[in-house]
C-alpha cells in the first residue's frame, strides 16, 4: 500500500512558505474554539517546545484513515516548521500522541473505549461523524493523548482534516496556493469537540465542462491520461488532489470529468485511488451503471447506437460490464439509473413511461446478477427526464429520487410529501453549458440566491443526496466551500459563513474586508453572467429577440451601462487597496480567490462600455469614434495582460494554461458556426483565443467641423422630463464633433429658470452639458421649454418637458413617468415576510411565509388613466403542486390580480424555450398589470402574497412609457 501511496502523489505540489508577517494575523485561539497556540489549564500540546506529538494510527485501520495520518503529520509540520513522527500501531514510549482511528476498525481506539477512557455513545452507529477529545490515561504507560475517533472511515478522515483546519490549514491550500500562518506552538483545549453527524448522506460535487481550462492545464501538470490514444485523460495523481481536497471539505461523492474523458480508463489507477481515499464514486444523471458515456464513444458494440430499442443487447451488457467491475473492485459508489440520449441530451428512442420502466427494470435485474442491488441508486431528473415524474412514473422505492434545478440555480420539482425509503436528492449548478448561453468563466453565485434555495429543499425532505456542477472546481471556491457546509450543517447562513472563509484562508483582520469584497462582487456578478454582456434580450411571450451585438444596459437611459460600469471600477478600486494590505505570502491566494474575478470583471465592463459607445459613435459619426476603439482596444489588452499572468507567473508559474476559458468573444457565428449564440467561441471543439465582439468601428473623420447633438435619455429631439421629485440623473445635451478642427458652441434656453452648465466653449471631440431648472422659478404643471444648440455654422433646437406637481408629496414620488419601489421599503406589511438581503439585482428581496401576507406602498401620482404595475420577481420555478407561481397585485384597494409569473411569461424549464431564457439569463422575471387612475394624488400599492416561494425584489409603476434599460428605472424619491 505504501508503494501504491507513493505512486499516486508524484504530481508536484508547489510548497507557499508562510511570512513572518502574517504570525500578527493569526488567532489566539482557532476558529471553531478547540484549537489554540499558546498553553494553558489542561491544554494538549501538539507542538510545543520545538517538540511534537507523534501522530499513531493502527495499520488495521481503514486504508484512507492510514493515508490521512501522513496529511496531518505533513499539515502540523507546514504551521509550526516541526514534522511529528507517525507511528503505526504502537504509542512511541514517554509520549503523549495524537491517536486517529475507527471506532470496531482501530484496536488502539477499541482498546481506550474498552478502558472506559472513551464515550462514544454519541459516535456508534453514526454515519461520518467524530469525536475529538484530550483522553487522561487513555492506554497503559500513556499520560495523555488527543483522540480523534471516527463512526466510520470518512467520519476518522474528517476528524483529521478538521484538526488541519483548525490549526490554519485551508481545504484551498492546493488549488488555491493558500499558505497556513506559522505559529511556535500548537494545543488542544481540554473537553469533547466534534462536528456532528452531517445533516445530507451524500454530499459531493461534479467535475464538468472542464475544457479548456483543467483540460488543458491538468496534462501539463500531472502528466497524460493512461489510456492509449486519449493523452488529455485526468489521471491518478490529478484525481489524488481532488479527492484530497473533497475530504477537507468534508464532501463524499464525485461525479467524475465526463467530456472525452472515461474516469476508469484514463487511468487504471483511477478507481484504486478513489478507494484508497475512501471517496464514494458516481457517474452523472447521462451515464447509467457506474460507466461514464466516454468508455461507450470509445469502444461501441453492436449497431454502434446508444439505443435501448435498437441495440438493446449490446447496451444490456455494456451496463453488466460496468456493474461487475464495481463488484470485482469493490467500489463504493451510487449507481445511476435511466438512460438519457448520448451528449447530455434527450433520450433517441422516446419519452415514454413503458420504455423508462424497462430500462430500469433491466438495470435493476442487473444489479442483482452481479450482488449489487443493495447499494445505494438514484435516478436523477434532469431536464426531460422530469416529464417522467410528471406524468406517474415512479422508480423502485429504494430509489433515490433526484430533483434538479434548471441549470441557473432556481430549483424545479420538489417532494409534496411523498415518502420514499430511498429519499430524496438535489442536482444543482455552479456552471452550465448551453442555452441560453454557457457560464463558465468565473463564480457568478449569489449566496443568499443559493442558501435560500438549498434551504427550501432541505425543509421538503431533500437529505439524501446533494451534487453540485463546479465546473473545473477552481474558480467556484467560494460556492461550492458553502454548498458543502450547508449540506452538513443547515443552520449555516451565508453573511457569517463567508466571514468565517475570509478568516480561514486570509486571517481574522482582513476578513471583514475580504468577505464584504467577495459578497458585493457576487451582488454585481449575478446581475448578468460575464458571459452574456453582447446580448440584449428584448420582447416578451413569443415575440422575444436575441440581439448579441448589443449591450443588455442601456446607454442613453438613466446612465444605465455608465453606472454599473462605475461600481465595478470602484469595486475593483476596493480589491486594489486590499491588496496592497495582503502580506507577500499571501498575494497568490489573493490573486486567485479574489483580485482576479473582481479586477477582470470589472476591465471587461469598462471594455463593452468602451466598445457598445464606440459603436453608436460610429453609427453618429462622431470624431471620438476612434479614440473608443483605441480604448476598447487597450482594455482588452489589460484583460490579456492579467490571462499571461496567470498562466506565467501567477504562484511560479504553476498555473500554465488555466486561464485559457473565453468569456467575450461569443455569438461571432462568422468566427466559430451556428453555435455561435449559446456556446464559447471554439472550433472543432477547442476554444479559441478570445475576441472581441462585436466588432468595433473605425472610421473617416472628416477635417471640416460639424456640429452634432445627442440627448439624454437617447430622443433625438425631447430630453427625459425634468421633476423635482426624480431619481434619475440629471440630463444632460451632449455636443459633438463631426470632424477634427475644434469649434465653438453656445447653448440657449428659452426661460431664464432652465439651466445649461457649461452653456458655451470649445469642442474637440464633444462636451456633455448639464441642464437643470431653479424650481424656486419655475411655474406649477407642465410647461416646454426649447433649447437652441449651436455651433459649426449651424444650429439645433431641442425640448425640455419640465413638470412641477401641484399636489403634496407622500409616499414614493412620481417623476419620469413611473414610481419604481425596492421591494424592502414598503409602507406597510401583513403577515410573515423574510428579508433576502441583496439577492435583487438592485437591493434586497421579500419572500412570503404566511398566507394573506401583503406588502402596502403609499406613493403619489401626478397623472391619471391607465397605469402599468410591473413586478420585478426571482425567476423562480413552480416547486410545489399548486396551479402556477402566482402573486396578485391591486391599487387603492380594489380586488386585487392574480398573476401567475409561469403562464404570464410562457416560460418552460423543461423544454429550456425563449421565454425560459430570458428569464434566466436576464436574472428576472417581469409581469405587468394593468390598472386605473382616476385622480392625482396619494394612492396605495399592494403586492399580495398567493403562492409561497415567490421572492419580490421591485415594483415598477409606469405613468408614461419607459425606455428600455435591463435593471429598470432608478428608486423612486420617498417624501
């Protein structure tokens, strides 16, 4: 076994020495309180004196548990600089051990038990759960000795791994370059401590989607797959580290790297590793029988089809071969059932119930062939694969059942009660492949959108089984670290948690400000996947367009593109100055876990700023139509400057080939085909370099000048009305330059009380005006005022719509044509609503815990007729049997209406249409009502709750036609 052990961690591991600096940042006492570095009352010494605890674990013991020994005499010696001995069944004489073993499995944990040194009551029967504990004469001729004592091998794993986590030693500290702060001394405090039995069975993640990135980094750093003709394999060494990390995170389960990569033969050490570690093994909701679909695309049978009808003998003893090698191996795995169609799509031969029945039924007998049906089983309901549970279908009961969210992180089905002995699962995302369109690039995961859908199906009775796609595993650290912790701990809410992972991996004093770094970028991030900044997505039920030479923010309305672009240089303003407070050792973990995201982020925001006004420049013929380009043009170089270092220089260069995932050059269907729209540039299924898309303008500047005018708001002869109860930004004219030679320009208003700053000067490229009214002037109702621009040896006349209401102020104020109300700030509210904070893409969201609840706004109108109320709502799924997800709104009082945001938008998360994706990939969805007005004044709002699971984050109410923006129009003024 050592030989075995030897050979599977030959891949290098880039050794982070800890600064002398960061011993300030270090805790007295660690973060879960049983650790601490200074001695004290009845306190174990780990290290203490130069001097170490030897750590001892018996040979008969668990393989995973023996391998784990060496981890912590490793991870010990990475935070004190002294390496403890490991011994091996027997306490080295005088000394006082750390002893690490299996409850029934180690004769060293038996024989302190036996003693009655040890209870554990709370321990036997229990599944991966540990007890630590100072144990005074735990054996004969040994004073003292740290237990750490497992229900079962994961449960003596995770009890190791958290005395690493405890002294400092983060789960990231491989893919991460996380360094451990060095302290002299480490100790236990004396009592019992334990982590408790975890809340979810099987708790693991997927590795997916993994090209380019791991496809092209891993080989370089691990060598080539095993299997002849498959160099771009994962092989032993590479699945070593995950696993290890896995079990530092407390995870179980894996789903390995499907795409053109079989687990099982792309290295015949593959499965061997799994069982050394004691990782359970999976395959995804595509591959039945314990066979990843690759080992089927390498070596068909029969007619070559993945066809149950068609080649029905070949697939039966294609699952059989994989079911026996599971038995022959003895691998621990969950054994996934059904059959969808090859490339993770819909089943060739048809959808129905008959046929599904068969092919598990088949599978079934199989596994009792082979001495396999009493393992654990699932079926997991994956987009069509859901219309079988719809309809009446229903696996054996031992089943386990698995319910899936719809690729963006709103889940689709969930339990209504049903019992089932095999319980219930969850399928979740962190990463996608397909439409509407491929996020991959960076964490996009808003954590309060997460915790409270993991939350939700937790409390239906979803605890058997929970897998989450993470793409290539890095880049979704921070997600998938929560994921994993909630899944064994429940009570976990994601503010506190994501303090206690600052603190873990960047020290006690800089966590604050990490964390709320971290939390702001996923706020901003989940507005819009990165990947998904060249595609407007206008139109509602059947009549939706996809643009994707377009920006989703507006440029003209509300400065919408101009102020997000703003918080993300100020958010990466922020990271800048962080960084410069990291100490040296820490600066690559930095790098990684948060400078990187935030900082390119925020240089790929400036760049489609940059890029999208180049555009509508050009198309104005402006002279500064170049000088966008220059910029547009420059960024993206920024942006390639940050991908060489990452791939060159980033922790020693140990990273070569990572950053190599596009994320701005989609929908160029000249460039890379009819995919082009959903899926990442790429060709003959390589990605290809990043782009820029669409494509910028250059053009002719003529020498002569020429005046230009562009307007606020984007009318080319009406600026937005001036208020004084608006929100908006102010309007501006903005005069520009059809050719290179400079000219003067003078602005006039035709009423004294209407301001133009500055009203006159020179202008090379352009100049942006303000325009304000003195309210102290100017008359009550509505009045128009011209505005004559000129310049160039020409002029140009503009309007200015100036209303100034005649009725008191109350309430949220109308201004612009609408009253826009973050869901939070109601007047009023009945019932039980729960405040989700920061999970709108504008402010905080509401959900409903009560029936009859109801949120009241009192705002004041300065118009009458028909008005538009649209809700702006988490683009939820209908979970639960009820008709549809629904809400009612009503004004003043009246019967309120009933809206069911499925129907009224046509979205269907299983067919994966249009409507559906829009609402995903705009992070929304809107449904409007339609009501009347028939005075000015005060007037009452009500949102009412029909169905729970609704989350409300705005309500819009449209006086006067609006122009199109993606986040709607700024928060009302509220008097």
């Amino acid at each position: 076994m050592r030989s075995l052990l030897a050979l599977l961690l030959v891949a290098p591991l880039l050794a982070v020495p800890a600064a002398a600096e960061a011993q300030a940042q270090a805790k007295t006492q660690a973060q879960d309180g049983y650790v601490a570095f200074h001695p004290g009352p009845g306190r174990f010494p780990i290290v203490a004196g130069r001097h170490a605890a030897p750590v001892v674990v018996s040979t008969a013991d668990h393989a995973g548990v023996i391998r784990v020994a060496d981890d912590v005499q490793t991870d010990i010696e990475q935070v004190t600089g002294v390496r403890p001995a490991v011994a091996h069944d027997r306490v080295p004489a005088g000394s006082q051990p750390v002893i690490i073993g299996t409850l029934g499995k180690s004769p060293l944990i038996d024989r302190i038990v036996a003693r009655g040194k040890l209870d554990v009551r709370t321990l036997r029967g229990k599944w991966e759960t540990t007890i630590e504990q100072v144990v005074t004469d735990p054996l004969p001729g040994v004073r003292r000795a740290f237990v750490i004592a497992g229900s079962d091998q994961r449960g003596t794993i995770y009890g190791a791994y958290d005395l690493s986590r405890a002294i400092g030693v983060s789960p990231w500290q491989f893919w991460d370059d996380v360094p451990a702060a060095r302290h002299d001394a480490v100790y236990v405090l004396p009592g019992r401590h334990t982590q408790g039995t975890p809340a979810v069975r099987y708790r693991g993640f997927f590795i997916n989607d993994e090209n380019p990135a791991t496809g092209t980094w891993a080989p370089g750093y691990f060598g080539p797959g095993k299997a002849p003709g498959h160099p771009g394999g994962l092989n032993a060494a590479y699945y070593a580290q995950v696993f290890e990390t896995m079990l530092r995170l407390k995870a179980n389960y894996l789903w390995p790297a499907v795409w053109g990569r079989a687990f099982a033969e792309d290295d015949p050490l593959n499965h061997a590793t799994a069982t050394l570690y004691g990782v359970v093994m999976g395959t995804s909701h595509e591959a039945p029988m314990m066979r990843g679909i690759e080992e089927w695309n390498r070596h068909p049978t029969g007619t070559g089809e993945w066809s149950f009808i068609r080649n029905r003998a070949a697939i039966e003893a294609y699952w059989r071969d994989g079911a026996q090698r599971m038995a022959d191996q003895d691998i621990e795995g969950v054994i996934t059932l059904g059959m969808r169609g090859n490339g993770d799509t819909s089943l060739p031969d048809g959808d129905g119930i008959e046929l599904m029945s068969d092919i598990i039924g088949t599978q079934r007998q199989i596994l009792r062939d082979t001495g396999l049906i009493d393992r654990p089983q699932v079926q997991t309901l994956y987009k069509e694969v859901q219309r079988y549970w719809d309809e009446g279908y229903r696996p054996p009961d031992d089943v386990t059942v698995v319910f899936c969210d719809d690729n963006w992180g709103n889940l689709r089905k969930l339990p209504a009660g049903e019992q089932r002995s095999g319980g219930y699962g969850m399928y979740y995302h962190f990463d996608y492949v397909g439409v509407g369109r491929n996020y991959k690039w960076a964490d996009t995961v808003n954590l309060t959108n997460t915790w409270e859908q993991l939350r939700l199906a937790y409390g239906k009775g979803v605890d058997r089984l929970w897998m989450v796609n993470v793409g290539d595993l890095k880049n979704e650290e921070v997600p998938t670290q929560f994921f994993l912790d909630y899944a064994w701990n429940p009570s976990l809410t994601p503010g506190p948690w994501l303090r206690t992972f600052t603190a873990q991996n960047f020290g006690p004093h800089l966590a604050p400000a990490v964390a709320a770094l971290l939390h702001d970028y996923a706020t901003l991030q989940s507005r819009r996947k990165p990947e998904l900044l060249n595609r407007r997505i206008t139109g509602s039920g059947a009549s939706i367009t996809y643009d994707d030479r377009n920006t989703p923010f507006s440029l003209t309305a509300y400065r919408e593109l101009d102020r997000v672009t703003a918080q993300w240089q100020a958010l990466a303003a922020r990271a800048e100055r962080l960084r410069g407070l990291v100490p040296a050792a820490w600066q690559d973990a930095f790098y990684q876990l948060v400078y990187y995201q935030i900082k390119d982020t925020a240089i790929v925001y400036a760049l489609r700023q940059a890029q999208f006004t180049n555009i509508e420049y050009a198309r104005q013929g402006r002279a500064a139509t170049n000088a966008l380009a220059d910029r547009a043009e420059a960024l993206f170089a920024q942006d390639q400057a940050m991908t060489h270092y990452y791939n060159s220089t980033l922790a020693g260069g140990k990273w070569k080939g990572w950053q190599t995932q596009p994320k701005i050059g989609y929908g160029d269907v000249e460039r890379y085909g009819p995919n082009a729209p959903w899926q990442q540039p790429e060709l003959n299924n390589v990605a290809l370099p990043d782009a820029i898309y669409p494509h910028l303008q250059r053009i002719d500047v003529p020498e002569a000048a020429a005046l230009g005018v562009a307007l606020d708001g984007g009318d080319p002869v009406t600026l937005p009305e001036f208020s004084p109860w608006q929100a908006q930004p102010r309007q501006y004219i903005e005069v520009y330059n059809k050719g290179t030679t400079a000219f003067r320009y003078a602005i006039t208003a035709a009423q004294p009380w209407v301001h133009v700053t500055p009203a006159s000067g020179r202008v090379t490229d352009q100049v942006r005006a303000t325009v304000t009214v003195d309210w102290r002037r100017a008359p009550a109702g509505v009045s128009t005022v011209p505005i004559t621009v000129t310049g160039a040896g020409s002029s140009y006349t503009v309007q200015a719509p100036v209303r100034r209401p005649a009725v008191p102020a109350a309430g949220f104020l109308e201004a612009n044509g609408y009253v826009a109300m973050e869901a939070d700030h109601y007047t009023r509210k009945a019932g039980d609503w729960e405040l989700l904070r920061d999970i709108g893409r504008t402010g905080n969201g509401l959900t409903p815990h009560s029936p009859g609840a109801r949120l009241d706004y009192d705002m004041t109108l300065t118009t009458t007729g028909p008005v538009r109320v649209t809700a702006y709502l988490s683009p939820r799924n209908n979970v639960l049997p009820t008709p549809g997800l629904r809400y009612a709104v009503s004004l003043d009082g009246a019967t309120p209406q009933v809206v069911d945001i499925i129907g009224a938008t046509g979205s269907d998360d299983t067919t994966m249409n249009t409507q559906w994706a829009k609402n995903t990939s705009d992070n929304i969805n809107k449904t409007t009502t339609v009501h009347t007005v028939t005075r000015p004044g005060r007037h009452t709002l009500s949102f009412h709750m029909v169905d729970p699971t609704v989350i409300v984050q705005r309500l819009v109410v449209e006086t006067a036609p609006l122009p199109y923006s993606y986040l709607g129009p700024p928060s009302s003024r509220r008097a």
